[in-house]
C-alpha cells in the first residue's frame, strides 16, 4: 500500500529494515540489493515486478557497512535514514509509504544495569514503531526477536515456539525485553498488521568480530582460556536473512519460527573456531561454583569502576545449561529452505574477518 504522498512517477514498493548497521540488518540488505527479483511475480499482494526502494535505518553513520557485507555500491542503492524509534517523528517518517517492514532493530546486554534499557529500547521502541506503521498504512511487519523470548526448556522436551512463556524463569533481562517486544507485535497483529515473527539462536557468521555475538570469535582468538559445560543452538546470519525474506515471499503470516542451524556444546563451538583461526582453543571447565563467584566479583569490580560488565550470573547460569533447540518448523513449511552446516558458519565468518579486517 504506497502513500499517496509519494509522487505517482516513484510508486514502487517500499521495504524497510530497521537496524541497517546490525549485524542481522547488514546480512539481509545485502540479500534484498541481490535477490530482490526473486520476490517478483509470486502472487504475494505486496509485491510487484517493480525493483523495491529500499530504506534502512541507522544511529550512526560511522557504522553504515561496518559489517563489512554490503559493498560501496549496495551502499548507494539503499535510502539511509537516521532513526531513533522513540521519537514519533522519526519512526513515522521511516515506514511512510512502507509496503513491508524488517524490525531487525534491538539492543542485546546481560548486564544488569541494563534492564531499563532494555524495556526501553526493545519493548518500548517495537510499540513505537508498530503505532507508526498502523498510522502509515504498512501491511506487513516481519520482526527478529530472538530464542530468549521464548519458554525456558522443560525436562525431555526440545525448545520450540510454543513453549510456554514463565515469567519466574525468564532467563535474562534481555529475553524480557524481547518478550514484551513480540507481545507489541502481536498486539499490531490484533490492530490490523499482517505479522512474521522469527526467534533465532545465537547468530554467528559474515560480520564484524567486535560487536555482538560474534565477539565469540574474538575471544577464542585472543587466547580464551575457560569454556563452560553448557550448550547453546546457533544459526547462521545469513539463514536469518533469507528465513526473513522467504516467509514474507510465501505468506506464513500469523505465525513464528525458532531458526536455529545447530545445537552444540560449547567446548564444540570453541574447539571449531580455534582449529579455523590456528588458535589454541580453551582447555579448562571450571566447576559451575567457582564461574559463579567469579561473575559476582566482575560485576562488584565493574561497579566500581563504572563500567560495564558482559559476564553475569544470568550469562553463567546460561553457559552452565544444557539446552536444544527445535529450529524445524520452517523446514515444514518451507521445504526449499535449508540451514547452512554449523562448520561452513564458522569457517566463512573466519575467512570474512580476513579479508575484511
């Protein structure tokens, strides 16, 4: 549905993504500069034959193309707007004439000072802007929230999108902040939009190494000692992309999708990445306990200091924690849709960072 703002000679669709410089909002603009042509012609009442304009919001034009994955040519063929989604102006002037919206915007923090700002930029921000695309007449919203959403694993059962939210053992602040996010969601579902959710695992993959939770590599790369007896599932950036794109080209309005490639100890993951980046990888597990105190003291220290701290006891306890994770849903309904081996993951994010340093 095009705004009547916008002048007849430049009707085409609009697609928006928020969060253009992340490392999930890089990967799928990149994917939407290439692969757009395939969403053409499908019967999908959004689109038309018609190249969409492309429109990606930023905080910081410093961090455009930070993720090193969009060329300076891609670059260019995108309308970069800058955007904070808790002012209404900003959040209704990105999604005018918007056929469809990519919510790939959030803030990812356990630490706990961070709780207000979580609600604030997760929560608070997602009710924004879904008020501003009913207000703007968008019809879809496709929204990246995230596994921590979701239930806490239940004995013998996988975790998959309808495990039952419980408050009392939500796993961190963050996964409360995105909870409440989707619920905005949702309640624009009720409001009129048509809604995709998506609930990756840990995303890993193209991308900088110094953000995000990619960072992993750069841990393991300077020479981290310490890995824990837990287990994480991990899907690959660019699966998230194209998870994104596909489900708006097939219609699975209505509905979410836990994306996650692969369910691995951590020792796994650890032990993969330092055999690609000719690293020792970490030989020690200390007992859960002692990783506990330890996280107690970072976070008194780091008062102090006023800094900030990335290991809590919510990250503990989630490093101690043997979970899996039921990514097949969108296999069901996608039959083409295939995730990438957790191995190239590793492997292509490795050389990434080495051509792009």
């Amino acid at each position: 549905m095009a705004n009547s703002a916008i002048p007849q000679e430049t009707k085409c669709p609009v697609w928006v993504v928020t969060g253009g410089t992340g490392l999930v909002g890089e990967n799928l603009l990149h994917l939407l500069c290439t692969e757009f042509h395939s969403d053409a012609g499908n019967g999908n009442p959004i689109t038309t034959n018609q190249k969409p304009l492309v429109r990606a919001s930023f905080r910081d034009a410093h961090r455009i193309g930070a993720q090193k994955v969009l060329s300076k040519e891609q670059q260019n063929s995108i309308e970069w707007m800058p955007c904070d989604l808790m002012q209404w102006g900003d959040a209704g002037k990105l999604v005018e004439g918007a056929d469809l919206v990519f919510h790939c915007a959030a803030l990812i923090s356990y630490d706990p000072k961070d709780q207000a700002q979580l609600m604030h930029q997760n929560a608070q921000s997602t009710a924004r802007l879904v008020d501003a695309c009913l207000a703007a007449g968008v019809r879809r919203i496709v929204h990246v929230s995230s596994i921590a959403a979701l239930g806490p694993p239940r004995e013998n059962e996988p975790v998959h999108e309808d495990t039952p939210w419980n408050e009392k053992e939500a796993s961190s602040s963050y996964g409360q902040s995105k909870f409440a996010a989707e619920l905005e969601i949702w309640r624009g579902q009720e409001e009129g939009l048509e809604v995709i959710v998506v609930n990756p695992s840990v995303i890993l993959g193209t991308g900088a190494f110094e953000t995000g939770s990619n960072q992993i590599f750069t841990k393991v790369q300077r020479g981290l000692k310490f890995y824990s007896s837990g287990s994480l599932g991990m899907v690959d950036v660019r699966d998230v992309a194209k998870a994104c794109l596909m489900l708006h080209q097939e219609n699975c309005i209505g509905q979410r999708f836990l994306l996650n490639g692969a369910n691995l100890t951590f020792k796994a993951l650890f032990d993969e990445m330092a055999s690609c980046m000719g690293c020792q990888p970490p030989v020690f597990c200390p007992p859960y306990w002692i990783a506990q105190i330890t996280a107690l003291f970072l976070q008194q220290w780091a008062n102090l200091r006023g800094t900030r701290n990335y290991i809590s006891a919510e990250t503990v306890k989630a490093a101690y924690t043997r979970k899996h994770y039921d990514g097949g849903r969108i296999l069901r309904a996608l039959p083409q849709f295939q995730y990438r081996p957790w191995t190239q993951t590793v492997a292509d994010g490795v050389t990434h960072q080495r051509l792009f340093p």
